[in-house]
C-alpha cells in the first residue's frame, strides 16, 4: 500500500481492515476473479505516485484527518456504482 512515512501527521492513518465486526474477513467475502480487485490495484498504483504531492497539501501537526487516498478511492467506487446498470 502506501509507505508507512507518508501514513502520519494531518493526513491520517490508512487502516487495514482485513475483519468486518471482527467476525467476517471481508477479503473472502469477494471472489479472487473480480474486477473489484483489479480497479483496487490500479487505484493503489496510481495513489501511490500521488503520494509526494499530498505531502506538500497537507500540514504537517494538527488533528489527523481522513487519508486522501481513502476519500479518493471512494469516489471511484461510487461511480462505478451509481451509474446505470442494463
């Protein structure tokens, strides 16, 4: 994911969910095949070259906020689903 130097200050702290409510293991819940993980990838790679310009965005001390990558790939899943399905 993300270099852990660049997981502190302002912006926060990408967390790893591998469990939902502690009894459920989300990475089963979706097949190895779909595309969901491919977009994920792509996502991660991209976000990943962004990171040295978020660095610059974001101060340095105060209260930590949500990840930029986080807000970002969530709206890249809420296009994929709010658009229109045939």
């Amino acid at each position: 994911m993300w270099e852990a130097a660049r997981r502190t200050g302002i912006r926060g702290e990408v967390p790893s969910q591998p469990c939902f409510v502690s009894l459920i293991n989300v990475e089963t819940l979706i097949s190895a095949d779909h595309p969901i993980r491919v977009i994920k990838k792509l996502c991660d790679e991209v976000l990943a070259t962004m990171g040295e310009h978020f660095d610059t965005i974001y101060a340095a001390a105060g209260v930590p906020s949500t990840p930029p990558e986080t807000l970002l790939k969530g709206k890249v899943l809420q296009a994929l689903y709010t658009g229109p399905s045939c």
